[in-house]
C-alpha cells in the first residue's frame, strides 16, 4: 500500500513515477506461498478423515474455501506473469477475503472442536 501511495505522488527520487525507471518486480514471493500451501492441503485433508459430527462439517466447508482461495491466488500468479496485472489483483483479492473466511473456520476446527490438539 505503501510503495502504492509513493508511485502516485510523483515525488522525484520516490516511488517510480514518471521520474524514475520502474524495476521489475519479484514475483518469487506469491510462488512460495502457493507451492507451501499444497503440503497443507494434504495434511488438512488428513486431519478431516480423523473428525465427526460438526467438526466434520465445518471442516470440509473450511477446506472448501481454503482451496478455492488457493486456486484464486494460483491464478493470480498465472495472470501477473501473462501480464494482466488488473485480472491479477482481483484474483488476488477474492483469494484473500475467502482465506480469512477459512482462517475464522479454522479457528473454530481448533478452539471449539479441538481439532488438531493432542488429548492427554
């Protein structure tokens, strides 16, 4: 949002206005982030076959929702190196507002179902 805000203002030396030359943008950041959420796909998967009743349900709509957000930011990705840069950060932004809803969800697996913890 920042460096959003500095390439508006045009100041010389701030931001890439129309004074200086834009530097490419590294894209390695958005990568890692979806090649590190396939491994937690998986474990969540395993971790839905163990529960039951609620936790069950909440757990398959949370993984739902969790996939789905991960498909959208992939396709951000996608659409960034192709150059569509505004399909990019729509992709990007209903990828985050679907993983905060999965985020509230997956709170709910842990704190009121107690999915995940270790029972001794």
């Amino acid at each position: 949002m920042c460096r959003w805000g500095l390439d508006r203002c045009r100041i010389p030396g701030l931001g890439t206005g129309p004074h200086r030359t834009a530097r490419p943008r590294r894209r390695s950041g958005p990568a890692a982030g979806n090649s590190g959420a396939l491994p937690t796909i998986i474990a969540g998967w395993a971790d839905w076959t163990l529960t039951r009743g609620q936790a069950r349900r909440t757990g398959l709509v949370h993984g739902l929702i969790n996939e789905t957000a991960f498909v959208l930011c992939a396709g951000s990705l996608l659409a960034r190196q192709r150059g569509y840069r505004r399909l990019g950060r729509a992709l990007s932004g209903g990828g985050l507002i679907l993983a905060s809803f999965g985020g509230v969800l997956g709170g709910q697996l842990v704190y009121r179902h107690g999915v995940g913890q270790e029972r001794g």
